[in-house]
C-alpha cells in the first residue's frame, strides 16, 4: 500500500527530525559528554583491575554519567542563552538560535539531570550518587555563571570536571581512597593547559560574551606563564600513582613523558603567545589524558 503522504511532506518530517536530533546532540554536547563518560569508566575498569568486570555496573555508570552531564551542558546553554548568540562559536546553538524553547531545554534537562543521578545513586552506590549530583550543580550553577565574573571560573570548574575520576572509582570501591584523588589530581591539573589553550585561541569569541577565562584576562606573557606553571605541575602528578604504588613504572613513564611534552608546548606558547602554539598544546592535551588514563588501566592489568 503506497503512503498517503505527499513525498515533499515526507521530505520536511524526515528533514524536521533530522534537525532535531541534531539540536539535541548541540544541546547535550555529545562527543564532549562521551569523554567524560569514557575518563569514569576507564577509572571504573582501573578501580577494578584483577577482578571480574560487573558490566551491569559499568553499563549503569556510563549511562548515568551520560545523562548527568548531558544535563549539565543543557542547564549551561540555558543559562548562556543570551551570550552564545552573541559568539561565533555558539550562535547556531539550539537553545540560542530559539530553535528550541528555554521551556524544553529545561524539561529534558532536568529529567536528564535526575534520571543520571538516580542511576548512579540506585544501581551504584549513594556516595556514587552524592558525587553525580554535586559535579551537575557545580558545574551547572556555580562555574557556569561565575565565567562572566572573574577568571577563576576554570579553577572551579576544574573540581566538577575531574569528577569522573572520582565516580568511576568510587562506583566500584564505594569509598573515596588515595588513588582517588591522585587520580582526580591528575585530571584537575590537566584542565588548566587544556581549557586555558582552548580559551586562548577563542579569546577574541569570548570577549564578545563577557567571559573571563584567561588567567589574567588577556593573552600575555602574565597569563601563559600561569599555564606553564600549571602544566609543569602535572609532571610530579602524573608520576605520583607510581610512586604510591598503585600503578607500575612504565605507566609512570608514559605520565611523566606526556607532562614533559605538554610543559614543553606550554613553554612555547610563553616565548610566542601566539595561537599556533595554542593550538599545539592543545592538540597535546587532547592525547595526553586517554593516553595517561589508559596506561593507568594497562599496568594494573
């Protein structure tokens, strides 16, 4: 039986659902929300090492984790709304270009928001759950807002985006150990080379939002020296797991090189403060944390 539907009427729903999907995906920020899922599980998987794998455990942190950051990043752009038009980078959001209501944004934002920490809190643990949801309402209403107020908004920020480490391992050990939050520490200090290069080459989009996230509000000798020093800090932090014997030497190694190698770019951009190598240490930072974390994983097995 052939469709009733006229073939451009079919051509509009297919392209109005398409639209959508992708408004959703923009909303929720899906490749971002799946590395920080992956940065829980793989800390899951570490926690884990030289045991059975719970995959139903697993499965439940990674879609909890999932949801509550998909959350965050929905409440964010609400908040935002008014400031990601005015940027070239965020324009065509859904919820700035009102291509999505504030109504249902907030709707899917804040059952996303619930379910996750439900998940986690339920088929988890409740210091699993607590973490879930002190990570979505610091990111969402604490560093969110604060971005437009003072730079230290990426120090904030930080706590909430170094959390997973802290829900992949306490999904599995159900408490907050040493290796914990060395490995928290090590996310931590990793934000600061890689959102601060990322917030260098975009400065210029920034500034047309009002947001303040350069160290020292401007792309000087001032703010690249603070990226340095918080990318050289990661050297001694990415070593400490070995040094605490939770992990073995060659993932110390590999640590301490990636630290090394990201110091260096860091440097480079002090001597430059210049965008190319920006970009480098970015670029740098988006190989250093799975190849880190990784590495963490392999050693233990």
């Amino acid at each position: 039986m052939e469709s009733t539907i006229p073939h451009n009427a079919e051509v509009v729903i297919v392209s109005a659902f398409r639209q959508k999907v992708s408004d959703y995906q923009q909303l929720v920020k899906t490749r971002l929300t799946l590395l920080v899922v992956f940065s829980a599980v793989i800390t899951y998987f570490t926690a884990n090492s030289g045991n059975p794998i719970n995959w139903f455990s697993a499965a439940m942190l990674a879609l909890g984790g999932f949801l509550v950051v998909a959350s965050s990043n929905g409440i964010n752009q609400i908040i935002e709304k008014n400031y990601d038009a005015l940027m070239i980078r965020t324009k065509n959001r859904p919820v700035a270009t009102n291509r999505m209501s504030v109504a249902e944004a907030g709707i899917v934002s804040t059952l996303f928001g619930i379910i996750g920490v439900a998940i986690i809190g339920i088929f988890l643990n409740q210091l699993c759950g607590l973490l879930a949801f002190a990570s979505l309402v610091t990111y969402a209403f604490v560093y969110t807002p604060l971005k437009r107020v003072s730079p230290i908004s990426v120090f904030v920020g930080a706590f909430p985006g170094a959390f997973p480490t802290l829900l992949g391992w306490v999904a599995y050990t159900g408490h907050i150990s040493t290796e914990a939050l060395i490995l928290f520490g090590v996310q931590f200090l990793w934000q600061f080379p890689h959102f601060w290069s990322i917030a260098w080459i975009l400065d210029d989009d920034y500034k047309l939002a009002g947001f303040k996230m350069l160290p020292m509000n401007g792309k000087d000798k001032k703010s690249a020296l603070q990226i340095v020093a918080f990318t050289i800090l990661l050297i001694p932090m990415g070593f400490l797991p070995t040094v605490e014997g939770s992990t073995g030497i060659v993932s110390g190694c590999i640590a301490l090189i990636g630290g090394i190698v990201l110091s260096y770019y860091a440097f480079r951009l002090y001597k430059s403060c210049e965008n190319k190598d920006a970009k480098k240490l970015m670029f740098a930072s988006f190989l250093y944390l799975p190849v880190v974390q990784i590495s963490y994983l392999i050693d233990k097995i």
